[in-house]
C-alpha cells in the first residue's frame, strides 16, 4: 500500500509539473493572471507530491519492506534507525526522490515569494521550474523508479553501502549538496525569464542575488562537510583528492561564485551583463554535469552509483539546457551591451573581471582534468589518470592569483584609482603579509606554498580588517558611537559587503591551513606486535592489544580494532578498527583521529595477525587540519549574514497636530550609509 502510494506520487508530481508549465506559459502568452495562479497552485501540489513520495519511501525503509527493491538492496532488519532514514540519498533512485524534494520544494517557495511581484518575470521563471521538476519525475517515473517491487520478498536485505553508515555525517553532507544544486536552478530560472521578456537591466539581479547566496552557502557547507567525511571515515590521511565526484560538486561552485561577484558588477555598474548571463547558466549546466558523473556510473568513486539507465537522460537534459540557453543568450546579445563604459584597470570592476577569468580558468582545468581520461577510454580504449598532483600543480597558481584579488578587490573603487589610493591602501596589506611570510620562515617553514599562503591570507585579512575599521571609525565620528558599536551596526546595514568580508577571511584560512597541511605533514606505515611503539614527530604510539567483537549498534558487523596508547602532545587512548560488513568485499577503514589547534593525530589500522596479534598501522602528523573547518564555518556564517535579510526601516510618522519641515522630511527618508 505504501509503496504503490509513493509511486502514484511519482506519477501525479509528474502530470502536475506538465501542467504548470503549461500553464505558466499560456497564462504568460496572453498575460491572464488566473492561469499564472493555477501553474502556482501545480506547484504547490508537486511539492505536496514529492513529499508524499519521499514519505512513503522513509516509512518503506523504516519499517523493512522488502518488497520495495530500493529497500531491500540499501537496507537490512539490523540496520539502525538513523542510518535507514538517511539511506533515501544513500542510493540512486532515493537520492534522485531526495532532489525532486528539495527541487519543488525551492521552486514553491520562490513562487510564493514572489507571487505578487515582478509580474512579467515570474511566469517564466515558472515555466523554467516546472519544466525541471518534469523532468526529475520523468526520470523517476521511467529510468529511476524508485517504488520497483521486486519477487520473490526476502527476508532479510543487504544494508546500506558500508561507506555510508559508517559514519553519522552521511546525514549531513548529501543534503547540503543537494540543497545547493537544487537550489541553483532558481538564478537559471530567473535569468532565462529575464532573456525572454527583454528585461535584461538591473533589476532581476536584485531578486535573484539572494536566491543565488543561499544555495551557494549550502553548496558550501557541503563541500567542506565532504571533505570532511572523507578524512574522518576513508582512512586515507586526506580530505581533498580531486576524485571526479569532487570535481562534480566543485564545479558548479565556481562558477556560481564567478556569477555572485559579476551581478555586483552588472547591478551597481551596468556592465558585465554578457558575462553575467553566460555564468547563470554555466552555474545550472554544471549541476547536471555533476549529477551525470555521480548517477551515470561514467566514473568509478566511492561517492558515485553504479551503472544505470538514467545517464542518456541527463545527457540528453544537458545538451537541451545549453543549447536552448545558449541559443537565448546569443539572440539577446545585441540587448546586454554594458550601460557604462569599463572601469579603468586599476578599479573594483576589473578586478571583479579578472577574477571571473580566474575562476574560468579553474573551471576549464578541473573540468578537463575530470572528463578527459573518460574521452580518452572511449575514443581508445586506454585507461590514464590525471591524478591529485596534477590537478594541483595546475590550479596552484591560479589560486594564488585568486587570492590575492580576493584582497584588491573589495579596497578598490569603482571607475578606477589613482596611485596614491593604490599606495594608502595596500602598504599596510602588503607589509602584513610579507612580515608573515617572514614570520613563518623564522618559525621553520621552508616550504613555498605555505609561505605563499601565509603572506596571501596576512594581505587579505588585513585589507578586510582595514576596510571594516576605516568605515567605523568614519561612523563612530559622525554619530558618536564606539568603535565596536559602530561597526556592529555599519555591518547591519550592510550585511551583503561585511558578510563578503567575512567569505573573504574564511577563504584565507582555509588556504593557509590546506598548503601547510599539504606541504608539512609527516607518516609512517608500521608494524607492531603488542608492547611495541612507534615514534613520529612529538608522538609515541604504543600497541597494547587486538579486539574482535559485533557491532551493539548492528549484529551483522564484525570490528577489529586495535587499542593502543598515545604519548606526547596530546596523551590518552586510540581505536583505530576495521568493520567487516556483509556488503562489502573488503573491511572498512575506520581511523582514530585526536585534533588539536595545531595538529592532528590521525592514525588508520590497516591490517591484524590474529595469531601474533600484530598490527599494520599508518600513522599522520596532519598540521593545521582543523582550521580548514574553522575556516569553513567562518565562510558559511559570512554567506549566511550576507544572505539574511536587512531589516526594512519605516520612518515614524509625526503626530499630526505638528507640522514637519521639509528638510526632517528627506533626512527620515534618507537610507544610512
């Protein structure tokens, strides 16, 4: 009963978003607001729909229905609740219900958003959603059906994939991904509404900046949360190894990041309106691209899916969003020339420019970083790999280059700057940086891209720390407020400029803790019998004993862990284990990590002799690790204040037996600077 309700879900979604689309382009054709309201309303119902779906497909793996294939390949009776809820994105058809979820559930909440305003845009924009949505029940409704019943019912299922219920985080990561990809079709859809009722100004890119900001924040969080993961649970030492489905979540990143910085530009300038366009819809192609590698089974990863039916469908969504995209944005071209002429080189909008060709050029890279050794098998049949250094050495300079406009930026002005603005502010920034360049090296830092990193953060951080206190104190003198205050309430009433400030600094730390974790951390692979110590660095690593026994949490998996001692800077126990579950050919790597401010400790158990009771195990000293998620915290709450809506301020009127002068009048009215 419960699966065949979710599957009628499936099918009812799909006839709804048909219906809305065609509602929204009729009621858009002939300008007749009822059937606007009425694409609205079938909006509205498809997310009802895919809420249904999702439901019935939660309660089917909670309660073990095995007749649901879905449930009976990704779940088990002994599975725990917790991971039996998360295992609806665990596996293809789940995670593709999950995203026509969020999918309708993004495209509700803009359209009820804007139900009342923007008239001309919003059916549009509407047929854009609904059209997406389609697409996502189609893919349900045929290829990735995930109600399939299957017969015989057995009694027992095969659990979900061992990688994804070996840590908690699994329920953290895949969602805000998925949140950031489906959320970026809102920007897509605003600025294919833009193209085809000519109203390329300004003005969309007011509503769609903050439709734009917050997906990119959960893009974010879901990056740095997979990074995340992947050192907490596959034991390899790392966070980032330019595995393809990495690649796949990136990519949109950067060019969504390219396009906030460009709609600056094109709002508060009028130009880079060609560029700004041709980002919104990179930004929404590279979601499908990503999604084509992780479903298709194109590539082998441990976060992608197998082979299945779907991927023709995403190739073929592809090529009809970038050609019938492309297509719009050349016949409206002769309409997005720039309203100003070009700054100069030396202003805040070239620099703008010159990122976004940055950001390109890391897009090109590690796109074709990522596809190439896939054309290259099937044009010939010879397997390559452009592996983690390459992609490294690559983007390296790129990132630099990023870096240091991340800080030019935002302390240049518009139009251009004279030499002496150029000279007052970037003499500080620069000593600053060099000083902790200087700074690293006396401290024994003989590597460059620590260096680098160090004197590139020292430079931004310090511009950002200049532009902050320069506009309080400017506020503090006009309205006698503390400095503190002042810049309390400057950011207030500025959230989207000190909210990219604090991206900025976030950034920075980011960078200096991933080239000084990349360039200085130490390991050793060592084997030990009980009693024996290994040394790496300040740390003893002492083996004391192995223990086997069965999950408390889940009968069916085995662990073996050893349990050794820890000397030095940080003291206590490790457990480093490997799991044995009944799904996967080989155990699972589950490493002991201790984190410090400094470094961390990261040590992973890679084989047992029962008989002896050795161990193998491969020891880290990772420096600095934890404040790239430090670092990344500090740029999601940035974003998030950037993304949170101001207050709106009403004058107060005056009481009406008194008479106001004209000039109290316009100073109510007047917004603050």
């Amino acid at each position: 009963m419960i699966p065949t309700l979710g599957h009628a879900a499936v099918v009812v979604g799909l006839a709804a978003t048909l219906f809305a689309a065609a509602a929204f382009w009729l009621g858009a054709r002939r300008n007749d607001p009822g059937l606007v309201l009425l694409g609205r309303r079938a909006m509205y119902a498809a997310f009802g729909l895919a809420l249904v779906a999702s439901a019935a497909m939660v309660v089917s793996l909670l309660t073990h229905d095995f007749s649901v294939r879905y449930v009976a390949r990704n779940n088990a009776t002994t599975t725990p609740p917790f991971y039996s809820f998360i295992s609806l994105w665990a596996a293809l058809e789940g995670s593709i219900l999950f995203w026509t979820l969020l999918a309708t559930g993004w495209a509700a909440l803009v359209l009820h958003r804007y139900r009342e305003r923007a008239p001309a845009l919003m059916p549009w924009a509407g047929v854009t959603l609904a059209l997406g949505a389609a697409f996502f029940f189609a893919v349900m409704a045929w290829p990735g059906d995930p109600f399939v019943r299957t017969e015989p019912v057995g009694a027992e299922g095969n659990g979900p994939n061992a990688l994804l219920q070996n840590h908690p985080f699994m329920g953290l990561h895949p969602p805000l991904l998925y949140l950031g990809y489906s959320g970026l079709a809102v920007p897509f859809a605003f600025g294919m509404a833009a193209l085809v009722t000519r109203r390329t100004d300004e003005a969309w890119l007011g509503m769609v900046r903050r439709w734009t900001l917050v997906p990119w924040t959960f893009l974010s969080a879901g990056i740095v949360a997979g990074a995340w993961w992947s050192y907490e649970v596959l034991g390899w030492g790392g966070y980032w190894a330019w595995d393809p489905v990495e690649n796949a979540a990136l990519l949109p990143w950067l060019t969504a990041t390219a396009f906030i910085h460009s709609s600056m530009v094109a709002e508060r300038r009028g130009t880079l309106r060609v560029w700004t366009h041709a980002l919104v819809i990179a930004t929404f192609v590279l979601t499908l691209v990503g999604t084509f590698l992780t479903r298709s089974g194109v590539v082998e990863s441990v976060h992608s899916f197998t082979q299945s039916a779907i991927g023709p469908w995403f190739a073929g969504a592809i090529i009809v969003a970038l050609a019938g995209s492309l297509a719009l944005l050349v016949w409206r071209i002769p309409e997005l020339g720039d309203t100003r002429p070009p700054g100069r080189p030396v202003s805040r909008e070239a620099a703008f420019l010159f990122n976004n060709v940055l950001f390109l050029g890391v897009t090109f890279v590690v796109l074709f970083g990522t596809v190439y050794p896939m054309i290259r098998e099937a044009a010939s049949g010879e397997r390559v790999s452009l592996g983690a250094p390459w992609f490294t050495q690559v983007n390296a300079p790129i990132f630099v280059a990023l870096l240091f406009l991340m800080g030019v930026g935002p302390a240049l002005p518009w139009g251009g700057a004279s030499w002496r603005t150029v000279r007052d502010r970037f003499a500080l920034p620069l000593l600053a940086g060099a000083l902790l360049a200087v700074a690293g090296w006396l401290l024994g830092v003989r590597a460059a891209a620590p260096l680098v990193a160090l004197a590139m953060a020292g430079f931004v951080v310090t511009v950002m720390g200049e532009e902050v206190v320069r506009g309080s104190l400017v506020r503090g003198r006009a309205r006698g407020e503390r400095p503190p205050v002042a810049a309390w309430r400057l950011a207030t009433r500025n959230r989207r400029r000190y909210g990219g400030y604090l991206v900025h600094a976030g950034i920075a730390v980011m960078a200096v803790a991933v080239a000084v974790s990349g360039s200085l951390a130490s390991d050793v692979t060592v084997t030990l019998r009980s009693g024996e110590s290994v040394q790496l660095g300040a740390y003893t690593v002492t083996h004391q004993r192995v223990v086997s026994e069965r999950l408390a949490s889940d009968p069916r998996v085995l662990e073996t862990r050893a349990e050794l001692a820890l000397a030095g800077p940080q003291s206590g126990a490790l457990a480093p284990a490997l799991r044995d579950y009944p799904n996967s050919p080989s155990p699972i790597a589950t490493p002991a990590v201790r984190t410090a401010a400094g470094e961390d400790l990261y040590v992973t158990l890679l084989a047992t002799d029962p008989a002896s009771g050795e161990v193998t195990l491969h020891v880290f000293v990772n420096p600095l690790v934890a404040w790239i998620w430090i670092g990344g915290a500090v740029v999601v709450l940035g974003a998030a204040f950037a993304a949170w809506p101001e207050r709106r301020r009403v004058p107060v009127p005056a009481p009406a037996a008194e008479p106001v002068p004209a000039t109290a009048t316009i100073a109510a009215a007047r917004p603050e600077q």
